[in-house]
C-alpha cells in the first residue's frame, strides 16, 4: 500500500482490506517468539501511523507495550515479517504526527535497540557462522545477520577461521571479516599478537584486504617482533606496505594511532551513537574477548593501551608518555562526572581501574610532559582537560618549563589567549607564582587577567552594533542567555567609556558590515580591556561566510546569521566562550578566584618580577577597594600599598579617612607601608586630615595613624601638640 493509498484509508479497514493477524514464525534460537494478538497489534499500529490517526495510533501501541513484549521480540517480529520497509515509511510519517509523535519515537527507540541487541546475540552470532558453511540460502541469511552484528561478529568469525578441520568454513570466516571491514579491524588487531603463525598469516592478509590504516601499528610490530616466525613477518610487512606503511619503528606507529584515538577521530569509534562501546582483549582460554565502557571513555581507553604499547617499545618516547598522561587525565575526568565506580570486580571496573591515579602519573612525569599534554588539550578546545593540566602545572611547572621550554612552545602562555576566561586566569596564576626573571611572550596579560577576577562572579559583555535600536536588540538577547551585565556602543572606545574603572570584558557580540566587523574585532584584540575576549559577530547573509573565512582560524570567533533563533545564538556564545564551567561564575567561585588573584598580585607586587607590571591591575585594585569590606578589603589594601603610584597611595588615604573600626585601622598601616616603600605622596588636604583623625581616635585606629603619620614624615611639631594636650 502506497502512502497515498495509506492516508485515504478508513479508521476501521474494511475486511478484506485489513491487516490480517500473520501466523508466528519460528523464534530465533533460544528466543520467545512474539504472540498473534502482539503480530496483529503491530500491523494495526503501522496502519494508524500511516493513515494518520493519532489517538487509534496512541491506543494500540501502548497496548502492544503493556502486553510485555520485549525489545528483541519487536525487532525479531518486523524481520520475520519482512516489515523493514513498512516501518520506515510509518516511522518517517510518525515522527511528525501530533498527538502520537512522542509514541512512535518511543516504538522507534524501542525497535533499534532489539535490532541492536538481536544482532549482538552470542549464541545468533554463534549459529549464523556455522550456518556460513550450510546451502546457498543459509549463508545468505547467516552474511546479513552476521553484517549487522559487525564487531561482534569477530570472536567466532575468528574461531572458525582457525579451524582447520572445516576450510570451507574458514574460508567463508575470512570472506565474512574482510566484508565487516572497519568493525573487524580493532579486534583483529588485539587478537593478532596471541595467535598461531598459521591464524596470524590469514589475518595479515584480512587487515590488508580490508585496507584500514589503523591496523598499521599492530602490523608493523607483529613484523619487527624477534618471536615472530619469518613466514607470518612477511606476511605482516607485505599487509604493512599494502596499507601505504612506511615507517620502520612501531613505538611511533602506535605513539600516533594513541593521537588519533586522542583527538576522538569518528571513524576510530565503531558505533559512536551507542551509549557503550567495547575493548577487546585475547584470552588464551576463551580466545577474542570483548569489555563493554561507556562511549564517553572509549578513545581515551584506546589512546592508553596504544600509548602503552608505545612506551613498551621506546620507553623514551615522551611524545607517547605525554599522550598517554592527557588521556589518562581527561579519562579520570569523565569516570568522575559519570560517577562511575572503578573499584568494583566487574570486567568493566577491572579494566578502568589503575594501580596508581592520573594526576600520580601526571606530576611524577614532570612540568615538560604536563606541558606537552596541556597543548594537545588547548589543540581540542578541551576546556575541562586543559584547567586540569594547568592544575598539574601549577604543582610541578617552574620558570625554566613554562616560561623558556626546550621545544619552543609553551601552552601554558597560549592559555593566556584561550577562549575559556577560567583557563586563561588559572595560567595566568601558574605564570605569576613562577616569579619569572625575564620577559616572555604575552607577559603583558597575566596581570590584567588577574586584575579582572578580583570582582567578577556573573558574565561581562559588550554589544558593538552601528544603530542604538540593533544595540538595545541584541544587549535583551544576550542578556536572557545568562550574561549578566552588558555595555553597549557603536565602538570599542565608546562601550569602554561606559564601563567601570577597572572591568574588563568576557565576550564582546558585534554586528554590522563585513569591514566594520574586521575592523572593530581588529579594535578589541589590542584592547586592554578585551584582549581575550571571545567574540560573536552578527552578520547578514551576504556577509557570513566571508567572515566565516576571515576569522576560521581564531576558535574564540563564531559567526551567525542575524536572522538565527536565540537557542542558536545561546550556541554560538558558548562555542566562543567554551563555557564547560558555563557562562556565569558562582559567587563561591567567584571568591576563590578573587582571593587567588590578589595573592598572585602581592607576590608580584613584592618581588618585582621584571616580566609584570603591577601597576596593570591598579584600576581594578581601586575600585575593589570602595566597594569592598572586611578581610578582602585588607586584602586589596594590601596589594595597594606594594605598588610604585600615588594614585594608589591616595585611593588608600581616602579608604582610610572614610572608613571606621577595624577597616580604617587596616588601611591605615596600608598607607604606612606605601609611605615607607615608596615616601609621601599625599595630597595636602590628606595629610591635613590626618592630625585631625588622630585627635579623634584611640586604640589600634590612633596606633595604624600613629604609623602613618610617622611613615609619611611629617612634622614632629603634631606630636609634640599631643604630648603636651591635657
């Protein structure tokens, strides 16, 4: 029945017209067939779908649901029936039928998990080999069963392709894995190793008929092993330069198989869209082997084992250490957020477990390594991994490994640049306790970095558009997306000169022609202010994909249409911003980041590191001060009074002379030591109020302006008039 024919068809059909129930086919092995009434509840439910008739289509699969039929039941059904073709069609109209769509997604989820799960069946698997060898017909069934098994079909294709009692068997074995292709290849080359010469020979040939490169690796170690038999190393150097192999050292044939895996390349991933994936390992009593992880540590899995292999060969290898480490980290990260439990005997526990944890392997391994893994983590805009390297760094990296590394790169000083605004300031602070002693590359960022989490907690923006009703537009859309505060203007300068003393900004949002973008993105990356910056153009249709073009290279640019949703917009800031810790910063963390920046500013301040300014975050410092209290007050005072500005010595005196209590006492030895360090810069009318405070005070407030008054040398003739007072 054509769609046409389906959509006029009558609630009821008519007897002769009606999806007759179909008599039950014999279960696969082992299985439970599916009932006539549920057969004849299929067939009606694809009727309603087609005929378009939501509620008849509501009632009957809920109904075919609640009768207990299981997954592998309803996808064994539609196969037996040679339904496929008619379920399509009803799950391409179903999914866009109002009042039945959210049914029929459930009917669709629930068939492709028994296909998957029927296709995944040992004992199927099992019997669809052997079946390999029967008549003309049982081999076709068996091939289509076994190809949509894939990986899983591997195990048994690979024990009868060692059976030597049944060559027709193995022949049909080896036919049936070259066709499976790129799912055979992963297990295949676990089992290589531990095979006999004979096996290792016919598999040689398989892995170079199926012509996938990531067999490479293990071909060219098999060929270079001193255990190997010269047969199979011929065999295997044949299959090696097949796949277009050149190289002559294994170690870095797997160093960068472990990358691929690193950098997640999809084809790696035999079933990316599955929630779990498989390891295979080989078992001398239970052969190939399979351990199911969640997709989400697949790569990281195999970039470790690869890695391994690699260090097995050339324990030198850094470059297979520092893999290795990265993956190790960002696996570790991904166990924690899946809050999966490692310590328990299952395969799958047993698997990730190590004897040692990832940041062990980190550290142990040195700033140099930490180094390399962070700029494989900032080369995949893996914001997560990349603030745990740098944590890492921060444990182990000195002045000789971050700021003068031996390969000429330094991430840590590209992190500076980096999009996500808490990577750049956790290397701004790696940088910072490093008390450099000489310049280096992006050195003028760390103290502004620092400077703009002494007051920060929700997102600064900035909207760049040439008309005040474009501003007003897109300042409402950005701010509903969770930027919390947004300065708007034609230009640069002019959004500046409304923002407060000291702010800097966490993602600017442009829009207009093509050259005035360029040239205001061009304004914002020499911007003290915005330097970092991600930044999101808004563009009209013309202009989108040339500037696509102009900025492909700067992860911190996205662009989108004007006419975009606002989901999409929301998209595009978090792919400029990489907002892994999301958008807005929580006060708790807020406060962290501000305590931890002010300690990195004092301890430039005190040092006088020649590679910082200080005097950099001084805005930031000042209007900190007035609006702060308590304990980060003192703080701030603190990093005041350390730096070389009788703008800073002023802003204390005038904190001072307007405080009270314990605060004023504070800022009072702040002023002292500034005094002391740098001599009086005071303007009169400060040093007029002085004498007056102390008249008015006692305790420690009359003792802080005692210290002061005595820092800032000033006539003894004030002390003497408080001697001689009654």
């Amino acid at each position: 029945m054509g769609d046409a024919e389906d959509a006029s068809a009558t609630d009821e059909p008519a007897a002769d017209g009606a999806p007759a129930p179909a008599p039950e086919d014999p279960p696969p092995s082992g299985k439970v067939a599916a009932t006539v009434e549920q057969s004849h509840q299929l067939d009606m439910a694809l009727h309603y779908i087609l005929i378009g008739k939501p509620e008849l289509v509501q009632s009957t699969l809920t109904a075919l649901f609640d009768s207990g039929i299981t997954d592998e039941q309803i996808a064994a059904l539609i196969d037996q029936r040679g339904l496929r073709e008619k379920v399509d069609r009803a799950l391409t109209r179903g999914r866009g039928l109002d009042g039945a769509a959210q049914i029929v997604a459930e009917f669709e989820s629930r068939f492709l998990a028994g296909t998957r799960a029927s296709s995944r069946n040992v004992l199927l698997i099992e019997e669809a080999v052997v079946e390999l060898g029967g008549s003309m017909r049982q081999e076709m069934v068996a091939r289509t069963r076994l190809l949509s098994a894939g990986a899983f079909a591997t195990p048994a294709l690979l024990a009868a392709l060692s059976d030597s009692r049944n060559p027709k068997l193995a022949n049909a074995a080896r036919s049936m894995l070259v066709e499976i292709k790129r799912l055979a290849v992963a297990p295949l080359c676990a089992a290589l190793p531990e095979l006999d010469p004979s096996t290792q020979r016919v598999v040689c040939g398989i892995l170079a008929e199926i012509g996938y490169p990531s067999s490479q690796a293990a071909l060219l170690d098999l060929a270079t092993n001193p255990a190997t038999t010269a047969d199979v190393r011929a065999a295997a150097e044949r299959a090696y330069a097949k796949l277009g192999g050149t190289s002559a050292d294994a170690s870095s044939q797997y160093t960068a198989l472990a990358r691929r895996y690193f950098d997640q390349t999809p084809a790696l991933i035999p079933y990316a869209r599955d929630a779990r994936n498989v390891i295979w390992q080989f078992d001398s009593h239970h052969g190939l082997v399979g351990t199911e992880i969640p997709t989400a540590l697949y790569c990281e899995t195999m970039a470790m084992q690869a890695a391994v292999r690699a260090l097995a060969l050339d324990p030198n290898s850094e470059l297979a250490l520092s893999i290795y480490v990265a993956s190790d980290l960002r696996r570790s990260l991904v166990i924690r957020s899946l809050n999966i439990d490692t310590s328990d005997e299952s395969s799958a526990g047993s698997l990730l477990a190590t004897r040692y944890s990832a940041e062990f392997f980190a550290t142990a391994s040195g700033a140099r390594i930490a180094q390399v893994a962070l700029g494989f983590a900032l080369d995949a805009s893996d914001v997560l991994l990349a603030r745990e390297c740098i944590r890492i760094l921060a444990a182990n990296g000195g002045e000789a490994a971050l700021v003068r590394p031996e390969s000429g790169r330094s991430p840590v000083i590209e992190a500076l640049l980096f999009a996500d605004r808490r990577v750049r300031f956790e290397a701004a602070v790696v940088l910072a306790n490093t008390l450099p002693g000489v310049s280096f590359r992006q050195d003028t960022l760390v103290v502004p970095i620092l400077a703009s989490m002494i007051q920060t907690g929700g997102m600064h923006g900035a909207v760049i558009a040439s008309t005040e009703e474009d501003r007003q537009a897109l300042s409402t859309r950005v701010s509903a997306l969770g930027v919390s505060a947004v300065a708007t203007g034609g230009s640069l300068s002019e959004v500046e000169g409304k923002m407060p003393v000291g702010q800097t900004l966490d993602l600017v949002v442009i829009q207009g022609s093509r050259a005035r973008v360029n040239d205001s993105i061009a304004a914002v990356r020499v911007s003290r202010i915005a330097a970092t910056a991600p930044i999101v153009v808004v563009s009209s249709g013309p202009d989108s994909s040339p500037l696509s073009i102009d900025h492909e290279s700067d992860p911190r640019i996205s662009v989108f249409l004007a006419s975009a949703t606002d989901t999409q917009l929301g998209a595009a800031i978090e792919s400029a911003v990489g907002a892994a810790g999301g958008l807005s910063i929580s006060q708790d963390e807020a406060d962290q980041f501000a305590a931890t920046s002010l300690n990195a500013l004092r301890r430039i301040a005190e040092i006088a590191s020649p590679a910082f300014d200080v005097r950099h975050a001084e805005p930031a410092l000042i209007a900190a001060l007035g609006s702060s209290t308590g304990p980060f007050k003192a703080s701030v005072a603190s990093v005041l009074a350390r730096i070389s500005s009788a703008t800073s010595q002023r802003a204390l005196m005038d904190a001072a002379l307007a405080g009270s209590g314990e605060d004023q006492a504070i800022l009072l030895m702040a002023v002292a030591t500034s005094a002391r360090a740098f001599g009086n810069h005071l303007e009169p009318h400060q040093l007029a109020s002085l004498p007056t405070l102390i008249g008015v005070s006692s305790g420690a407030t009359a003792d802080a302006a005692g210290q002061a008054f005595g820092a800032l040398g000033l006539s003894n003739s004030e002390v003497v008039k408080l001697i001689l007072a009654p």
